[in-house]
C-alpha cells in the first residue's frame, strides 16, 4: 500500500520552544519516520537564504510530498559507518583519488592510527535545542566544538576523521564563526545551509560545504530539529585530506590541580556542567545528564569525553539580526585569551594563542610551558569572556 504525507518544514531556523515537552527526546519511543525516497528540504535552491539563525524563521516555506511513508530509512538501514580512505604501504591509494600526505595519528584525538590514512575531517552543524536534543551520532566525533547562539541556546560542531558515522545530527545552519572556526581542520562541513555570505566566508577557507538533498534523511521530531546529515555519505567522496596544520598540540603526560566538576552557566537558557568519573568527563544540561543516540533508531545514552578545553574568547556582534530582532553573536577564535584544559580529574590553566586563520591554538600554561592535551576525545567550549566559569 503507498502512503502518502505531507510535511510543511519552515527552512531557516525557529524561535526556541519553552514547551517542556519539546525538552522530552523522541528517541524514548523509537519514533522515526523517513520516506522510502529522500524526503529533504532543498536548502540552498534559488540562492534562498536559509537565516543562519535559531532565533526565529525566515518565512519562507516549503512543502515536500513523501511517498511510500516507512518506519525505517532505505538508506540508514542498509548503510553502515564509513572508513576514511587508506593509503597502502607505499603511500599511494586508489579510490577515491587524492595526492594528500598520508597521517598515521587522528588529528581530532592524538591517537595512532590503525594504518597511515588519507582521509578528510568531516564536520556536522548539530543543533541542541529541547526539541534536538538525545543527538544522533556524536559520540563518534573525535573533537566538538560548542559555540553559543542567538536565543541563548548553542550549537555543536562535531568532527569526525577515519571512521565515520551513517547518520548525524539533528543537522542545523552555519555560523560567522565557522571560517575562523574550522578552517585549521580543512574539512567537508554537512550543513543545512546558512546566510549566502557566511557559507562563501566558510568556502574561502578551503573548506567544502555541502548543502544538497542528498546529504539529509528526513526524521521525525519538530521543525527545524528534523533533518539527519548524512556524513557517511559525504565521508565516500571527500578527497582534500587531512588538516596540513595540527589543529592542536597532542602529547603524554598531564599534571594540573584536582578537580571533580565544572559550571558553565553560558545563559539564562543554557546551564553546562562537566563531572569526572570512571569514564572521563560526562555532561549534563540545565540539570539533567545529556545523551546521545549512536544510531537514528537507538536509545540515548550518557555522552562523556576524554578532555575538556574551555576557551574564554570575545564576543561581539556578526552584524545582523535575526527576524525576531536578536542579535546574532560571533565571537573572536584567532588571537588568545583564557584557556582551561580538564583531563583525568585535574585542570591545567593557561592562555590559548591563535596567529592567523590557517593556525592551530597553542595552549601555554600560566607557569609558561606549552600545555599538550592528552589523547583522546576533545570537547571544546567556546565561552564568552563576561561567563564566570567554574570548578571546585
């Protein structure tokens, strides 16, 4: 029997629900409905601007028809995790062509590789608003950046190198900070979409953006929460190569000051605490602990990281509002300021310094010695300078 529904999906970005039930995950039920075809939003059609805000929505809609409405995606599936290109001892591979320098450790973690790699940094844009929230696919991330928005809310930047999820998400816009942002990793960004001006400032940097239909799977949660990027897929085709930069510094050994929790209150909305344990660093959000679905059809569980890097930085305005009047934030990643790095139940204090776009951060502690973050998986918070971050 084909079935057929209609979904209406405002594009651009929505104004942030204080209904507690949208604050509920849906993965508690399973409840995921994709199309047997690729039911998406054409995001970049027409030179659209998608507004590049979670403020509120740019008032353009669109409406997508599904056919053949199923309780599991055709592609998700039947597809599995995807491994980056490898290179052969000789250093030469195959497919898919490239003439990228060869690595042997994971630029996100600092770990050795099973075999030398020539893959590309693939990042996600992922939303964390209540009706995001219990994400898909980011504990594989070897590295996420958060960064606040307009609203009070944050979004996640999750970057993923050798092996790499199916799906991830609920997949969200682009920000102004991104080019200064991710441009070290030389990465594909899966993304939605975002203001015609940022998505060229980010594609000036060498990055590749990929907006198209093909990347996205439809899921059901709330509009614009509703979109599943696909990176596996775009992990297949990507050929530029691992960062020509360490993003950052990786090394053995880390001394610093106990520690067993950390507060950062980054809004009024949006309340972040960290506590160790057996399993390194686990986070909890406005007083619940966070979780995160490995699969589009699995239920969350804790989301915890190896190191925390919290970056104090300025913020100012991007120059333009969204289209409820809010201010939409960007902050300054390339210069330096404050630095806390959590590993292992001790805190190391310092300065990060950034000289230029295509640097990496140098961490330097407050004693003067370069501070090299352990192996592992790496959380990054960017934090506005005026938030008082804090730990016992």
């Amino acid at each position: 029997m084909t079935a057929t529904r209609e979904w209406n999906v405002t594009l651009g970005d929505q104004d942030p629900t204080s209904d507690p039930a949208s604050e509920r995950s849906m993965f508690a039920d399973k409840r995921i409905v994709i199309g047997g075809g690729v039911l998406l939003v054409a995001v970049i059609a027409l030179g659209l601007s998608l507004g590049g805000n979670s403020g509120s929505g740019d008032g353009v809609t669109t409406t997508t028809t599904a056919q053949n409405v199923q309780t599991t995606s055709s592609i998700l599936g039947a597809a599995t995790p995807t491994t980056a290109a490898r290179a052969d001892s000789s250093g030469s591979i195959s497919t898919p062509p490239t003439t990228a320098t060869p690595v042997s450790v994971n630029p996100l973690t600092g770990e050795g590789l099973d075999s030398v790699n020539t893959g590309q940094v693939i990042a996600v844009k992922i939303d964390n608003a209540p009706a995001a929230q219990g994400q898909i696919g980011m504990r594989e991330a070897g590295m996420v950046f958060e960064v606040p928005v307009e609203g009070g809310l944050t979004r996640f930047t999750a970057l993923f190198f050798d092996t790499v999820p199916v799906g991830v998400g609920p997949a969200r816009s682009i920000r102004p900070v991104d080019g200064d942002l991710l441009a070290p990793f030389n990465p594909v960004i899966v993304t939605t979409g975002g203001r015609p001006w940022v998505v060229r400032e980010v594609e000036a940097t060498g990055a590749i953006v990929l907006t198209g239909d093909e990347y996205f799977e439809e899921i059901l949660r709330q509009p614009p929460s509703n979109l599943l990027a696909l990176a596996a897929r775009a992990n297949a085709g990507a050929t530029g190569g691992p960062p020509g930069t360490e993003p950052f510094r990786f090394g053995d050994g880390f001394d610093g000051a106990p520690v067993s929790s950390i507060n950062i209150p980054l809004s009024g909305v949006m309340d972040v605490t960290w506590t160790t344990g057996g399993d390194g660093w686990k986070r909890s959000q406005n007083g619940s602990v966070f979780q995160v679905a490995d699969l589009f059809d699995s239920d969350p569980t804790d989301y915890s990281v190896d190191t925390v890097v919290v970056m104090m930085v300025a913020e100012r305005s991007a120059g333009y509002q969204d289209t409820a009047g809010a201010v939409v934030p960007t902050f300054d990643v390339i210069g330096f300021g404050k630095v806390m790095v959590f590993n292992d139940g001790k805190v190391v204090e310092g300065e990060w310094r950034r000289g230029s776009q295509k640097d990496g951060w140098i961490l330097i502690s407050d004693t003067g010695e370069e501070i090299l973050l352990p192996k592992g998986r790496v959380f990054v918070e960017i934090v506005p300078r005026y938030v008082d971050v804090t730990f016992n």
